[in-house]
C-alpha cells in the first residue's frame, strides 16, 4: 500500500513538472514574438483596416483550427472574417473569395501544398495576403504581401512532433492582429455590445428604449383626474405608478404607491382628493437614449423604482421603465 501511495505522489509530481515546462516553453514562445514585432506587423494591421470586403483566414490542420479562431475574433471586434479550409478551396469553396477581401494564410512551416494552391486563386482576385508561418523564407513567405513571422524555438512536445508551442504564438499573434485593428477602427464598447446582444456586455448596453413601457401601457393620469381614477390606473398597469400631465400633456408629477401612502397620512379624505393634491412634483426622467445601466444608476441615486422617458423637445412622455423591467433583462 504504501508503494503504492508513494508511486500516485510520484507520478502527480512528474505530471506537474511536465505541465509547467510545457507553459513556460509556450510562455517563451508568445514572449519572443513581442521582441520580433515590427513594420510589418503594422503594415498588415493596416491592410485589415483597409480592407472593404471581409478577411478570409485559411490553412488546415491544426493551423485550421487556429484560422477558426482568428477568424471568430476578428469577426466579434468589428471586423467580418470567415474560415476557408485551404483543402476545399479547390473543390469550390474558394467561390468565398469577392473582390475587395483580404486574406489570412496560416501555415507553420510555409510550405502547406492545400494552401500553396490556393495563392493562384488569391492573385488572381488580386487579393493582399498576409502569411503568418514559421518559414520566413518558406514558398508561402515568398508570394504573401506581408510575412508575420510565427516561428518558435522549440515545441513544448518533448519529441518536437505535435504543435504546441507554435499553435499558441499563431492564436496569440491573431488576437494581437485583432486587437491592434479594433483600436485602429475605434471599435468600442458599444460596438462589441451590438455584436453580443445575449453576453452580459450586450445586456449593459441594452438602451432605455429598448425596455420601456409605452403607448398604452403607460400609467397616465390629468392633474386633476380623482381619487379613483389615478388608483385604477396605478392598480391596473401594474407599475406602482402613474405619471401626472398638465393640460398640454406634459409630465409634471408622478404618483407612487408611497404617495398613496404618505396622502393616507396627510389627508383628512383622500378619495376626495386629486392627482394635484397627491403627486409628487419634479419628477426624476431619462433619455430613451441613455443604456439601461444608467437608468439603474438613477433609481440607485434617488431611491425610486420607476422613470419616465420624455420626448426632449415637448417634454411629454413617450415610455416609462421599472426596475423589474431591469431585473427581468438581467441589467441589475
């Protein structure tokens, strides 16, 4: 039993230290590509930047599976790419290929014969390339416009067959490549939010508009509407509140189940009373333009669940949100 035990702690041993060799070989790999960046790398920035179609990445192998990768990234940051299997473009998949694209060749050694064979399509649309391989001096090197050099040292594999270390330094200088070109096209926030509308970045930047109550779904009542009226409105929208408009519809007051409440306290007959008398004035509004976080940041501020959206120019309102509405699109 116990050599048993005694094997088991020699055997995790012997795995992490080859797990951590494997990082910091792979580690060194990504680091040795940042001394190696220069003009180059920013001229193929520059081309994707410029480039009026979409960018296709292809290659096959385990280099395909990095191109799916890339191509995904530049994709959700602005950029629209696609994975061409350099093995199916000559079966009629290079039909992807349109005037104005530009492509992303990935090959380890630079002498991939699936992607070779795709070049003469590529030249033929007239189309930049840029390689990305471990063979600066490789025949792909050799007929690509920009060359991005992704060699490595040594693989992490201990038998320098499987890649691993150079797969890493090609998926990192994709993201490099993707990230460069986002800052160049000014791509923010807001746009990523666009591109991810179920991700919780998407539902950050969901717009007021988006969420709010309108025509007849908003409590709505005059100033001098009575007692029971503002309390079926209130009762029956199921908002907890009714906005209150002067005689050309304008809001000038809200009523809250806490104004209810508090008129309970302060009237002698509330049920002969008016919105006039109950409401409370100054209400607190938002842009149907501003994000749905800021909407929370309001109601945060001033302890209230609800606000009224107001058309800018006639100060009349055009929707009201609530701080279910919020909790229900998973903003708060």
């Amino acid at each position: 039993m116990r050599s048993s035990k005694h094997s088991d702690r020699a055997g995790a041993t012997r795995a992490i230290r080859r797990a951590r060799r494997v990082l910091r070989v792979e580690a060194a790999a990504v680091a040795a590509l940042a001394d190696r960046l220069d003009a180059r790398f920013a001229r193929a920035v520059d081309i994707l930047a410029r480039c009026v179609g979409k960018v296709v990445v292809t290659g096959v192998g385990k280099s395909g599976i990095i191109c799916r990768k890339i191509a995904a990234t530049l994709t959700s940051t602005g950029t629209p790419a696609i994975f061409l299997h350099a093995a199916e473009a000559a079966h009629g998949d290079a039909g992807v290929f349109t005037r104005g694209d530009a492509v992303i060749g990935v090959s380890s050694s630079g002498e991939t014969e699936e992607l070779l064979r795709v070049v003469p399509m590529i030249k033929r649309f007239g189309l930049p390339l840029i390689a990305m391989t471990g063979g600066p001096q490789s025949a792909l090197a050799r007929v690509a416009d920009v060359v991005l050099d992704v060699s490595v040292a040594e693989e992490a594999c201990p038998m320098q067959l499987a890649p691993t270390a150079s797969t890493t330094a090609t998926l990192a200088l994709g993201d490099a490549l993707a990230v460069a070109l986002l800052e160049q096209k000014g791509f923010g926030p807001r746009d990523f939010a666009v591109l991810h509308p179920a991700g919780a970045l998407g539902r950050r930047f969901l717009k007021v508009a988006d969420l709010m109550h309108t025509g007849d779904a908003m409590p709505l009542v005059a100033v001098r509407a009575p007692f029971d009226e503002l309390l079926l409105e209130i009762t029956s929208k199921r908002l907890g509140v009714t906005g209150v408009l002067d005689g050309r519809r304008r809001l000038v007051g809200v009523i809250t189940d806490g104004d209810l409440r508090r008129a309970l306290e302060r009237l002698n007959d509330i049920r002969s009373s008016t919105a006039a008398d109950i409401m409370s004035r100054h209400p607190k509004t938002i842009s149907a333009s501003n994000v749905a976080e800021q909407a929370v940041a309001v109601m945060e501020r001033h302890s209230i669940t609800s606000l009224f959206i107001l058309d800018e120019a006639s100060r009349r309102p055009i929707g009201v949100i609530h701080l279910h509405d919020l909790l229900k699109a998973g903003v708060v």
